[in-house]
C-alpha cells in the first residue's frame, strides 16, 4: 500500500513538471506593457529602415539603436548600408528625437551594439562574404567609437573573413565587462567560427572558445552577448535555441531554454533580464511564440511575456523584436528588422 501512494506521488509530481515545463504553459504570462507607437522620429524625412540591435547610455536615459540605411527596397537584406553614406548609428532623447548619428559609408550590415561604461559604442558587421564587393575593405569588423563618432579601435581585418587572433567572420555583437575585456560573439551564420573572442581593454587577443555544433560550448547561429550583475556572460546561441552561460574565462555554466529562440538579451539594473524571441515558429522553435520574456536573471524564472501581436507563426523570416533594451525609467524598447521599427513600451501595471 506504502509503495502503490509512493508511486502515485512520484507520478503525480512528474507529470506536474512536464506541464510546468511545456511551452504552453510556460508563456502563461502577464504583460504589463503597452506600446507606444510612432515613438522614433528620423530626421531630414528619412525613411525608417531595418533597426539592429539597441543599448541604453550610462546616463539611463538615452538610447542608442544601428539603424540600417536603405529603406527603399522592401526585400532588401543584409546589405543595406553597401552603397549609402547615411548614419547607422543613432542615439535617440526621451521624446524619440536623434541627437547624435555617425558611421555613414563605415558599414555595410551593422549588427550589434553595446555602450560601455565610459559611453563608448562598439559597432559590429555582420554581412557574409557573399554580399561584401569585390575589393570592398568593410564588414566582419568591430569598431569602437567615442560618444561623439571618433573611431578609437578596429578589432577584426576588414573586408576578410577567418579565424586565428586577427579575423571574424560575421561578428554578430559585442559586450563589454566591467574591467574593459571585451567578448565578441564570433559567428553570424550556422557554419561559421561559432566561437565567443575575448579581449583586453587595449584590443589584445586573450583567448577564444567555442565551435559549431550542437554540445555546450558549441554555437549555431552567435546572435547575443551580454554580461548580468554577476559577470555571467549569457550567449545567444539561436539556431540552437537557448541561451548558454559562462564565465569570463569561457567555462560553461548552464544553458536556459525558458527564454525561447534568443535574438537580442539585455540586463536592466534591477537585475531583470529581458530576452527578445523573433523566430520561434513551427518550423524553427514549434511550440513557442515570439515576443520579449523577462525574467530574474539570477534564477531564470519567467516572469513576464509581451507576445509579438500579429504575425504568422509558420513564417521563418523574423518578426517583432529581434533586440531589446530597457532604459532607467522601465521603458521597453524593440528593434525591429523586418517591420522596420523601433518599438517603444511603457508599464502600465505592476
């Protein structure tokens, strides 16, 4: 009798964690947020192109966003800032309003974005070789610029793609850690280095990790790094679905799934963390929807979900928010490529 109430307890518990742990269950979340629509205003009548990743100024309040230049082709993709001398670097006031721009003609397909703690912004370049001209010295770079637009240091040779201490092939994005060492996420594509790069804060190679593949420690598609209150380095390894954690030196830690198909991540100062899924459909993540989860970072746990509203769910070329930042204030913010926007969200509930 003892054995057949043991039995029925641990089934009982078993099947209560396969429903904890499915994806339907998991997205039963709240959304405090409302969006607040037309929040960006370009200026010289610019048309809005595809927005890239997006990072918050140390001052909290700002927010700076790579905004891709040609918004005239609708299918064009991944290269298009290859023949336009338009700013794709632009750091947005509180009332959506651009008070700085530059890296004009520097880029043909700006990806990633972060601002370190001295205000700095690194640039990377994530095209393919196979949208880079013959002779064209741009691409699988990263470039540190100062608040205003100097260029303070190349890393990467431009324009070549490869591996070794010198070369990325399609860096994806770039953080910075509190000492200044510096982590690349090395591999834009499923067969590419799939590697996280480390550096000093003077632009010294240290070491790298990581390969393609399928194991821990290994990356398909390296979309998102970014660093927590702990110095965690979370990557985004998105063709993998999950999000791997290491530390500084590049040992594994764990891996999250919880958070869906990771494109951009980002750590807020009440150590939230706030991860924007593009992709999931039933062909890519089944079973999952797209939007921006957000969750405590030291745990895991999901606490909060804004589901991307329309959209076709069989559709495999992205949609909402594909990066993610939240400034001082609690204000969401979503780059998005395909809809071509940067999507302001407000708290209007606990």
């Amino acid at each position: 009798m003892l054995e057949n109430k043991y039995l029925t307890t641990r089934l009982l518990l078993s099947l209560s964690l396969l429903i904890w742990m499915s994806p339907a269950f998991s997205q039963a979340y709240s959304n405090p947020y409302a969006s607040i629509e037309s929040w960006a205003q370009l200026p010289d009548n610019r048309i809005q192109g595809a927005v890239g990743d997006l990072d918050v100024d140390p001052d909290g309040e700002h927010i700076w966003a790579v905004v891709r230049c040609d918004a005239t082709a609708p299918n064009r993709f991944g290269d298009e800032c290859v023949d336009s001398d338009l700013d794709s670097v632009l750091k947005f006031n509180s009332e959506g309003q651009v008070v700085e721009s530059f890296g004009g003609g520097m880029f043909i397909w700006p990806h990633g974005i972060d601002v370190d703690a001295d205000g700095n912004v690194w640039i990377t370049d994530a095209v393919s070789n196979a949208r880079i001209p013959s002779g064209d010295a741009r691409g699988h770079q990263v470039v540190k610029f100062s608040p205003i637009g100097e260029v303070l240091m190349v890393l990467g040779t431009p324009g070549e793609s490869g591996g070794g201490s010198d070369h990325f092939n399609a860096p994806a994005d770039v953080v910075v850690g509190n000492n200044g060492d510096v982590f690349i996420a090395d591999g834009h594509n499923n067969d590419g280095n799939g590697r996280v790069v480390k550096f000093d804060r003077n632009g010294n190679f240290v070491k790298a990790w990581g390969q393609p593949g399928y194991a821990p420690g290994e990356f398909r598609t390296l979309h998102t790094i970014a660093i927590d209150q702990r110095g965690r380095l979370f990557v985004g390894d998105r063709s993998n679905n999950r999000i791997q954690l290491f530390d500084q030196d590049g040992e594994f830690l764990a891996q999250w799934t919880q958070f869906g198909r990771p494109s951009g991540i980002f750590f807020d100062q009440h150590d939230n963390i706030y991860v924007a899924d593009s992709e999931s459909d039933d062909v890519q993540n089944p079973g999952w929807e797209m939007g921006i989860r957000i969750g405590d970072a030291r745990l895991g746990w999901v606490n909060h979900f804004i589901q991307l509203p329309t959209g076709d769910p069989r559709s495999t070329t992205g949609n909402g928010a594909e990066f993610v930042a939240a400034d001082a204030a609690g204000n969401l913010y979503g780059g998005e490529p395909a809809p071509r926007k940067l999507q302001k969200y407000v708290r209007v509930r606990p």
